[in-house]
C-alpha cells in the first residue's frame, strides 16, 4: 500500500489510468521512440484527507530548459493575474518598501503587474525558457526549485515576504514539508501566503478527470489544507473559489493567530464535508463515471469517422495526454490539434503521437468537428471563433459529459 506524502499513513488508490507519458513531452519524430512513461493512479488518505498521485516522475523530467506551458497564452488569464495582483497589493498594503514573492511565475503573468506598480518582486522558476520570457519583462527571477533551502537563501539576500503568491504550482510538488517550513521562514509576521489550484470539489463534482497528470501531485481541499497548514504552524484564513482552469481554489495563509480567520473558511469545510470529501466514499465512483465519458466520447468519434467527417481538436493541453491517453485517441480518430503555442507545433502528443499544427491552419482546415482540449477556455475561445465556427461547425466537449456544441 502506498504512503501518503503528507502524514505518511497508507492509503488506497481510488483510480487507475496506466501507464502515461510525461503531459507536456511533446516529442519530435526521434523523440516519439523513446517516451518516459509512469505508472498513474490517484488515492486518498483517510487520515488527513489528502488527494494524491501514488507515483510522480523526477521533478527534472517535467521542469527544464523546454518546458512547454507559457501561462500568457490565454488573454482571460492574464486579465485574472492582473485582478489577483492588484488584490494583493490592496489587502497587505504593498509600496516600494515592500517585497513579494512567486513560486512558479512560469513567464511572468502575474509579477509584471508589480513591476508595473514598482513593487519589489522576485520569480522563483525551475523552467529556464519560460523563466528567461519574464526576465525580458524586467522581472528577477531564480532558475531553481523552490524549497526550504532556497528560502533561507532568499531570506539571506533579501528581505522577508510581505506576500508570498503561487498559482497552479503548489499541488505540483511532492515535498509539501519542505514547502510549507520554507514558507514559515520566508514570510514576514503579518505576511501571507496566497495560492490556488484546481479545486478538488470541482474534479469530483465535474468528473474533471484530466486535471490528473504527472505534474498534478495533489488535488486539494479547504480541509487538506487547512490540515496541512496547521502542521506547520501556519492557518488557512480566506478560501475563495475561482472559475480558472475549470474551478480553482484560492488560498490564504497567515501566522497562526495573526490575521482574522474569514467565515467563508469555515462555510467552505461546511460544504466540503456535506459533499462528503472527507470520506471514501466521495471517490467509489470516480473511476466508473470517467469511464462513462471515455465510452460516450469513443462512440461519438468513431460514429463521425465511420460517417465521414474531418474531426481535428483545439489546445495541446497537458489535460489531453490523459484523456489521448486513457482512451486510446489516435489519429485515426483526431487528425491533429492546433495550438498557438510555438513549442509544440510540428511536434507529436505524448503517447498517441497526435500531429500538432500552428493555429493559423485551423481556419483552412475546414473541419466538421472541433474536440475542444482547452474546455477550460471554452468562454474565450468560443468567442474568438465564433464566426468562424457559425457555419455548420460543431464543438465537441467532454467535461462534464460528453456533447456536441
Ligand atoms: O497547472 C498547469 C496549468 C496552469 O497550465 C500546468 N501544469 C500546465 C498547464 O496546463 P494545461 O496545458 O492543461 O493548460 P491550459 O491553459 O488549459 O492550456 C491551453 C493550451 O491551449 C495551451 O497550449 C495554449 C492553447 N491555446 C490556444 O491554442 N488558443 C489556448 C488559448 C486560450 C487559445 O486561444
Ligand atoms: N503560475 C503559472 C504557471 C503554472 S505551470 C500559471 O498559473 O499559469 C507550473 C509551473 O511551476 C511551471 O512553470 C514549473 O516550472 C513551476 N514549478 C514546478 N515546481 C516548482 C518548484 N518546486 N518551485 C518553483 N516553481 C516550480
């Protein structure tokens, strides 16, 4: 039986997907014969209620020199690190005497806002190209994994963290301790630690599946979190939950006793605990319903090969590599996804080695189906090609079930 990461208790696997590539890997053609693959199953634990990946690939195999998420591809995620920044330079009262830090700034979405507002922030950024892009806005940045040790070296160099921020990068790392007492020494007394990720409630609620994937270590809860915190002398004291990425969750952490505990704390662990996320049973039907959606989908694409039809999809996601994956999607079945990303244009999907083409093909492809990979960007993307898509064009999404748009 497993160990869980954080209490270190056994626990059950609730889910099993096989053998998965890395999600990001997109692989040239010599690249596409010499795949890393790891074993994917998510478990919970009984005993501090965490949601965790039994196996996670070395941290260097997902996080390196070309890594192949830029954050700033989505205009409604900019807008959204724009909102969060100017949040927090409200609440802690931030001026040019203070000092903010980002665990995982990937290209500098969120801190070009404080260097717009002069406020003093430095990136923490394992993944030098991505790292290199926020620079170029000005932004300090260090090309290393965040943990205890680098912050006390931070701590050493600059000052203690008026506010200490992390998006989608928190539930990406195994070493939750290590973490968390870097925190504890990184941030001023009446500093906070603010982050947010895909929100457990809304995978279970959404049958979210693919928010499963290597770099995703932990789906968390109000609950696990605040039982996490408390280890480390550390207190949830705001969630607010955010529509991003499918349904996040926003974080606030402060030094025990320090700051007023918010009532929506405590309403959310209401809510979490009538929708039964502190028990098992939460999880029995999990691994059914998402192959509810795996038969729905096949179905679906193997009626519209059978009939004819040019089916292609939208977004390189890291999400699609379980769903290509899980479901044995070849492109038998999707002839290619297009993507505006540079990096993983002309290069193949991790597994099903799926072409990926630059976004300016999509519109002369001329498809009759488009599976949008990207659901979690269904708003804008919809709208961007909304003429496009008007004539005799359908969508095809999967979240929470299967339908045609
Ligand atoms: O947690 C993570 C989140 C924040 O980002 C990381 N582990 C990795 C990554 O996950 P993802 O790859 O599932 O993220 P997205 O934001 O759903 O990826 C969208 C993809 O679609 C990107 O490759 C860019 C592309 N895209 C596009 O081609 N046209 C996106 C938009 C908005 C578009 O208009
Ligand atoms: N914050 C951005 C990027 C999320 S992608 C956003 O919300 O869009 C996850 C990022 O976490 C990657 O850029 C990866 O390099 C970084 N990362 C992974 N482990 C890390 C660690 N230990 N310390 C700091 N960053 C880390």
């Amino acid at each position: 039986m497993p160990k869980c990461l954080i209490c270190e208790k056994n626990y059950q696997p609730f889910v099993n997907f096989g053998e998965m590539p890395i999600a990001n890997a997109f692989a040239t053609k010599e690249e596409m014969n010499n795949e890393y693959t790891f074993s994917m199953k998510v478990g919970y634990c009984e005993s501090c209620n965490m949601v965790q990946l039994v196996e996670q690939p070395d941290r260097e195999q997902m996080f390196h020199d070309n890594y192949a998420f830029f954050s700033s591809t989505s205009n409604y995620m900019q807008n959204h690190f724009k909102v969060f920044a100017h949040s927090v330079s409200k609440l802690q009262n931030l001026d040019k005497k203070s000092f903010v830090v980002e665990i995982g700034c990937n290209d500098g979405i969120m801190l070009q806002n404080f260097v717009t507002d002069k406020i003093p922030c430095l990136g923490i950024e394992p993944s030098k190209n991505v790292a290199e892009v926020a620079r170029e806005k000005g932004i300090e940045v260090i090309t290393e994994f965040f943990d205890q040790n680098l912050a006390e070296s931070i701590i050493a160099k600059h000052q203690k963290a008026d506010a200490i921020l992390s998006a989608n990068v928190m539930c990406h790392i195994p070493y939750m301790h290590s973490i968390y007492d870097g925190i504890k020494a990184l941030l001023a007394d009446d500093g906070v630690f603010i982050f947010e990720d895909p929100y457990l409630g809304d995978v279970i609620e959404k049958t979210s599946f693919d928010q499963i994937y290597d770099e995703h270590v932990f789906l968390f809860s109000a609950i696990s979190i605040s039982h996490l915190a408390n280890m480390h002398d550390l207190e949830l004291i705001n969630v607010e939950h955010q529509i991003t990425h499918g349904g996040s969750m926003r974080y606030t952490i402060a030094n025990k006793g320090v700051k007023k505990v918010s009532e929506n704390v405590i309403n959310r662990i209401k809510k979490e605990r009538k929708l039964g996320l502190h028990n098992s049973e939460a999880y029995s039907s999990f691994a059914n319903d998402v192959d509810q959606i795996r038969d729905d989908l096949i179905k679906l694409l193997i009626t519209l090969k059978n009939e004819g039809k040019k089916v292609v999809a939208y977004g390189a996601t890291s999400k699609s590599t379980t769903v290509t994956n899980y479901f044995g999607i070849t492109p038998s079945l999707i002839e290619c996804i297009y993507d505006t990303t540079p990096i993983k244009q002309n290069k193949y999907s991790p597994g099903m080695h799926i072409p990926v083409l630059p976004y300016e093909q999509f519109h002369e492809s001329n498809p009759d189906y488009v599976l949008l990979f990207a659901w979690n960007h269904a708003v804008e993307i919809m709208n961007k090609e909304k003429d496009f898509m008007s004539n005799d064009k359908h969508w095809i999404t999967y979240i929470p079930k299967v339908e045609i748009n």
